[in-house]
C-alpha cells in the first residue's frame, strides 16, 4: 500500500504544474517586492510536543531573519485546536489529515516557498508516508518553479524505492540537516546538504516557569528533592504502515487497538510485546533501584499523545510512586520547563533530550534509530550514557549508566553548557544559510533582513533555555 501512496504522490507532483487552473486552488509566485508567503510543511497538531516545539522556534527563528513585514508563514496541521497556543495568531493554520494528497497541493500552490520541518524528514523508521508527504511539498514546489528548504532534518534509513522517490522529487530541495550521519546518508543518496542543528535547541519555555513548578508540588514534589525524569516510548511498533485489509477488519469486528489513523495500522505481533515489556521491565527495575538509593523523585513523561500507553505501564511497574505528565494534557510550554527542572533524565524520546540539554540536565540515552546516537555525537556525549532499546542486559546497564550520571554530575553538566553554546552558534548559522539560500532565488527582491541577522547572536539564541 506504501507503494500506492508513492504513486499517488508521483501523480499529484505531475499534475502540480497545472494547479494554476484547478478549481478550488489559489495559484501564488512570489513577486519582487512582496512578502514571502512560507508554508511550513510538518507533522503538527498530533501532540507530539518535539514536532511542535521545534517548528514554533523555526516560526520564530524566520520572521527574525526576514522581518515580519516581509514574511507571511503558515503551518500544516492536524489539529488547529492543539497547535493555536504556539502561533499567537501570527502563523496561518492549515488543516491537513493523514489522506494529505489534496490539502498539501492546495497549500504549496498559495505559498511561495515550502520548508519542511518534520525532524524526521526523510526515513522509514516510522512511516514511509511521512517521507513521502515530504517528498510531495518538495515535488510540487519544483513543478511549480518555487524553491523549497528543508531545516534541521533527520535522515535515515529507507525502504529503496523510498530512496528513489527522493532522489526523484527531492534533488531541489535546499537541505540543512541536523546531525553529521544524516549528511552522509544525504551523500550516500547523491544530494548536498548543509550541516546545521535541530530549531528546538532555542525554544523558550520561561512563560510556563510558574505553571510547571505548581504542576510538580501538587503530584507530591516538596521543591528540594532531586528530580529523576524519565521519558518513555513503544520502540517496537513501527513502522506504521496503509492497509485497506485491516481497516476492513477494524471496521468489521470493531477492534481499533492497532490503528494510527484511518487506513494506517501500526506493526504489531507476539514478539514485538515480549520486546516492549521487557524495555519496560528493565527501565522499571533501574529506575526503581536508583531512586530508592538515591533518594530522586520519579517523573515520567509522555512526550508524544502515543506515548501514554507506555507512561501507564512504566507508571504501574513503579508502583505508582512517579506523577505522569502527558502532552494530550499540557503544551510545550510546559513540558519543556518540567523537563528543564529535572536532574537527571533517561529518554528514548529525541526531544527530550534537547529540551532538557538547554538546562544542562545529564541524561542517559536509550536509542531506538539513528537520532539519539546522532545527538550523542553533536553533544560529544559521555559513551556510558548512551544505550539501546535491546541491549542484552538493558536493565542493570540504565542502572550503571544513571549511577555514572549522578557520581559525575557537576563535569556532565559543564560539557552540556560548552556543547550547548556550540549548537546554539550552530543554529544561528542555519539562520544566516536560510537568509543566503532564499536571498539568491530567481526574482528574489532584497528585504530588510540584514539587520535581522543580527539573531545569529549566540547569546539571544541561548538565552531560550531561561
């Protein structure tokens, strides 16, 4: 069914060239002169609070280098409910669902620029049709003549004929990735990239300050113990994947349990449960041992809505004793300044380690695909605290990596305060690439943006962890 969906996008892309005349569709082309009008092309208003912190900072980051008088932005989105809070009314909300085909064409033909910015940009781990979603903002906007960029990308593994599919669509693309190993699988796969870094490393989440300390006291914290965060995932049922065989069954019988949404299913059988329980099992018994030795108070958090399933099993295999925070239930606001509070955190989730690494939090990585050993590396990352969702003896080697942690507290911390500042320059100097790279499209009329460069200070771009 993948392979359909690819089909599908190939056509949409063929066609876009002609969208100028299609009934529903306001054709745009930038002019000399006028704002950009910018469609930020990512997989928003789903709870997942990294997809939707890293693009409000994106949001942010690019009115700064344009000036807001020359940019109108707008932001796909499943649920405009769910995403209003980090937009102020100031980015456009456009409503898209996992049938993407249509809506996506519609909203890269008004805008004069796409730029994806899904963390995951192009990879299989998850969902080929999430690389393919990509693939068609990217071919539209070359059919249409427009340029399209890509900001802070992961690239990874792909299915082959998913690699052709972005070789076919993507080579236009202006890519700047945020890790060293995707821009080798970029070059393995024959396209240039530039290396810049993740946006979330600037995301401000000092508004939310009050809110999250009440939040810690009222689920039990007494303000002075150590707090031990731990951010948990289902590592093992991926990828999610089209079928119109279960959803009939789903239909039919009324078992939903396996459903992503609409025609999609996640992967599933015996052996993947045996494999989560024990990555449960084995987070439960070294957490459980550390925070009864060291006196930390547990928090868990769900930083994605598909999440909280294994939020309430790990809760459960804790006794209870660990509050549970859930992005269904709180923004980004303020699950990034909870996880700001913390002392130490363990993660299999990506943007928790970013959003806490802003406050210098040691934390023990447990990688499930490329991005967390990416990030070890960007942060020159201690090794002992860099593990895998199956390790043979996962349990005792998060126990021993946690000990390491605490007993080398104060070095971890100041390595996260130099390696912080280096990403933060980083970051600015993808700005600086994105003001250059949209400066020499065709037609182009020079803005007043230089003065707005002036957001490559690292000291502005760092002051986001307050």
């Amino acid at each position: 069914m993948d392979r359909i969906v690819e089909l599908i996008v190939r056509m949409v892309c063929a066609a876009a060239g002609w969208a100028r005349i299609l009934p529903g569709i306001d054709y745009a082309k930038h002019a000399p002169g006028e704002p950009w009008k910018i469609l930020l092309v990512g997989y928003n208003g789903a709870r997942n609070t990294g997809s939707d912190v890293r693009v409000a900072a994106l949001a942010d980051q690019i009115e700064e280098a344009l000036g807001t008088e020359n940019v109108e932005l707008s932001v796909m989105t499943m649920d405009e409910a769910s995403t209003t809070v980090y937009f102020d009314g100031k980015v456009r909300q456009v409503q898209f669902s996992t049938l993407f085909f249509g809506d996506l064409l519609k909203a890269c033909s008004e805008h004069h620029a796409a730029i994806l910015c899904e963390g995951s940009t192009f990879k299989s781990k998850f969902a080929d049709a999430l690389t393919l979603y990509n693939c068609q903002a990217a071919g539209v906007m070359r059919a249409q003549g427009k340029p399209c960029f890509a900001y802070g990308s992961e690239v990874g593994d792909m299915e082959p004929y998913l690699e052709r599919t972005v070789r076919d669509l993507c080579t236009d693309v202006r890519l700047a990735v945020r890790s060293r190993g995707s821009l080798e699988e970029l070059a393995r796969i024959g396209i240039d990239g530039f290396l810049g870094t993740d946006t979330a490393w600037r995301f401000d989440s000092s508004r939310a300050s009050d809110e999250a300390r009440e939040l810690l006291r009222a689920a039990g914290w007494d303000g002075e113990s150590p707090l031990l965060g731990i951010a948990p995932v289902n590592p093992f049922c991926w990828p999610v994947k089209p079928s119109l065989g279960k959803l009939a069954r789903a239909v039919v019988t009324g078992d939903r349990k396996l459903q992503f949404q609409s025609w999609y299913f996640f992967s599933w059988s015996d052996e993947r449960e045996r494999k989560f329980h024990a990555y449960l099992d084995a987070l439960a018994e070294a957490c459980s041992t550390f925070v009864a030795e060291r006196g930390f108070q547990p928090v868990i958090f769900g930083m994605e809505k598909l999440d909280a399933e294994a939020c309430r099993l790990l809760g459960e295999r804790l006794g209870g004793a660990a509050p549970i925070f859930l992005s269904s239930e709180h923004d980004g606001f303020v699950m990034s300044k909870l996880l700001r509070s913390l002392t130490l955190l363990v993660t299999s989730r990506y943007h928790a380690q970013v959003l806490a690494t802003a406050a210098y939090v040691p934390t023990v990585a447990v990688s499930m695909d490329e991005r967390l050993d990416n990030l070890a590396g960007e942060l020159r990352a201690d090794p002992n605290l860099l593990l895998h969702v199956d390790d043979a003896d996962l349990g005792p080697r998060v126990l021993v990596a946690l000990d390491h942690a605490c007993d080398n507290a104060a070095s971890l911390r100041e390595g996260l305060a130099e390696a912080y500042g280096e990403v933060c320059a980083k970051l600015d100097d993808m700005g600086d690439w994105f003001v250059r790279e949209i400066s020499s499209v065709e037609g182009y009329s020079s803005v007043s943006a230089s003065p707005a460069l002036s957001l490559s200070s690292p000291m502005r771009a760092c002051n986001a962890r307050t």
